[in-house]
C-alpha cells in the first residue's frame, strides 16, 4: 500500500528542510496537493489526491484543519503531521522573509510598498494581521487524534530524531543510517531552506508586539495548561523582564539622543525614491485623465501652425508660451491633488525624559 504523508505546517517552521529529510530518508517522492500558490489558502485538491494517489509522497502545504481536509486524508490514507513554532519567532522570520523574498502570502495581505517601513512596524502589522491565522491553526489541529504535532526547536535541536519518529509514526520502516544521510542531504544539497535555523529569534520583539500576541492566545482560557501555550507564556515573560531591565538601565549620554541621519545615498537611489513619493502624491485617476488631456492639447497647440495667433506673426509664440504655461500649471495642480501627512520629528532632547523609552 503506498505511504502518504501531509506536512500540515505554519509558515516559516522549517517546513521544506522537515519534508526534504522526510522524502530523502524515506526515498517519497515530494508532490504538491494544491493546484497554485500565492494568496491562495492551500486548501487540498481531491484531482492531485488522486493524481498522486499510487505513489509514495509527502506533502508540506499551509492548511488550517477542517472536517473536509480530515476526511480527505482519511479517504486517501495520508498520515497527517502538523509542524508549528513559537509565534515570536515566527514574527521576525516572516518579516524577513516579505523583505528579502516576497511580500505575497496567503495569511494576510501585504504590497511591497508596505515593506519599506520599520523592523518594528513590519513586525506590528504580521501580529496583528497574520498571527490570527496561525492561532487559527494551532487551535483546528491541536486536539486531533489523527494529527502528529512536532515543535520547529525540536527540529532543530535534534533533526534525525525527529525524522525517526515522524516516519515511525507513519509506519514507514527505515534505519538510523538512511535518516542521517536523509538529514545530511537535505542540510547540504537538496534544496531545502532552513534559512536562519535557530530558536529564540523573537527575543528582539518589542513589548507591545508580544502582549498582542499573548492576548490573542488568552482568548482561549481552556488551552491556559497546553505545553505549547505555556512554552510561549515562558518566551513572553522572558523577554518583557529582558526590556524591563533594559528600560530601567540609565541610558548612556551618546544614546539618549535618537541617532536620526538623513543618509543621501546613490543617485538612481535617490531618483527612484524620489519618483516613488511622487507617484504616491497623484489625484483620483479621473484628474489624471484631465491633467494628461491639457498636457497633450498644450502640446498639439504649440505645433500647429495657424493657431489663435499665426506664428509667422511678431507675437507668433506668446500664445504658444502662454497656453503651455496655463496648461502645464492647471496640469500641476490636478496631479498633486492628495498629499502626503508628513509627521514632524521631535528631537529627543525637546521631550520631556519620562515619555523616551529605548
């Protein structure tokens, strides 16, 4: 009988090292069970069930729990995994990975306009916005029988050992041997993305952004004793006493004021930001269609020969002048219809010292 397995995970777990050691140590084939990807949920498709349904596969897709995804499974004989991680590490995984790789997600909806903003802003928006799904997760796959959950620091801390007794839950028979060449292929050569690899990344989160956290996880007062839910109580009150010694250590001199530089850099970095913020600044796209209008008939009015006063005239070109100019003005003022709020700095030292934290 073919064995199947499903990698049920949270993004950034460490899901396609996990299903790349799988596959190598188990020799399955590694086989997609969605039909696309980008901001589309990674719902199971019953046509690549069947497709695949005579090989031996493991699959890693993002997939909450559902009856329908449970019954599939149960139908197609697939051993179900669930691959989760600390929500604060995964916090600061996610925002480097919609700055270095790609903003497009399926858990919330973020441009690449939006990732221009501060480490801490980046990482306010992906608690508030894409932690709720992964609390929605956790809490759809956490009490089923039929689902194996295994931690992304156990992974870590021990790969060979956690592949061993993914594949032994599954059924699947393999020796030590075959795991640690399985693990060593997929650390080295196959194609696997670890990226950073280590646990305890979410220590840098501000305050605020791990009380938000926790509080979504306080809705749930029955999972106050899961070994999950305390694990994270444990990182959370780790690094708010961490900040709170940091916020009551006397500031040196040099740092009390915010080093603020307005760094020029390159020109092509310079142009394109420039022509960014006036791109931001332009009006409804209706005044774009009027503005764009008078620049053309400016245009066409200046070339023609024989317009209000011929150009072979002694004021010939006043017109010409005069048109282009009004145009170009009224133009002006079309495309710069909405402008940007620009919120002033306020120096350090013009605060009062009570309201400045680190």
């Amino acid at each position: 009988m073919p064995q199947h397995i499903l990698i049920a995970c949270m993004p950034k777990s460490g899901s396609t090292f996990l299903s790349t050691a799988v596959a190598f140590s188990a020799k399955l084939k590694r086989v997609d069970l969605v039909p696309d990807y980008g901001r589309r949920e990674q719902e199971l498709c019953e046509i690549r069930m069947v497709e695949n349904a005579g090989l031996d596969y493991v699959a890693q897709h993002h997939i909450r729990h559902s009856q329908w995804s449970e019954k599939l499974c149960r139908d197609y004989g697939v051993c179900v995994v669930v691959l989760i991680r600390s929500l604060f590490d995964v916090v600061v995984s996610l925002r480097d990975h919609v700055r270095r790789e790609s903003p497009v997600c399926s858990m919330f909806y973020l441009e690449k306009k939006h990732v221009d903003r501060s480490n801490s802003d980046i990482e306010r928006m992906v608690a508030t916005l894409a932690i709720p799904w992964y609390v929605n997760f956790y809490m759809g796959w956490r009490g089923k029988r039929d689902a194996r959950i295994v931690l992304y620091e156990d992974l870590i801390a021990a790969p060979e050992k956690t592949v061993c007794d993914i594949l032994d839950y599954a059924g699947i028979a393999v020796r030590d041997e075959q795991v640690a060449a399985g693990v060593a292929r997929a650390s080295t050569g196959g194609g696997a993305r670890l990226n950073v690899g280590v646990a305890g990344r979410g220590r840098s989160l501000d305050p605020g952004t791990v009380s938000l956290i926790m509080d979504m996880l306080a809705m749930y007062p029955e999972i106050a004793d899961d070994p999950y839910v305390r694990m994270m109580k444990l990182q959370a009150d780790a690094i708010l006493a961490s900040s709170s010694k940091t916020a009551s250590a006397p500031m040196p001199v040099a740092a009390a004021r915010p080093a603020v530089r307005h760094v020029r850099g390159p020109f092509p970095q310079r142009a394109a930001r420039y022509l960014r913020r006036k791109s931001r600044m332009l009006g409804k796209p209706r005044n774009q269609f009027f503005a764009w209008g008078l620049l053309i008939f400016a245009l066409l009015y200046c070339t023609f020969f024989y317009d209000f006063i011929p150009d072979n005239t002694i004021l010939g070109r006043l017109d010409d002048v005069l048109t282009a100019t009004v145009c170009a003005f009224v133009a002006g003022k079309l495309l710069t219809r909405v402008h940007i709020r620009r919120v002033p700095i306020v120096a350090a030292r013009q605060a009062p010292a009570e309201t400045v934290t680190p």
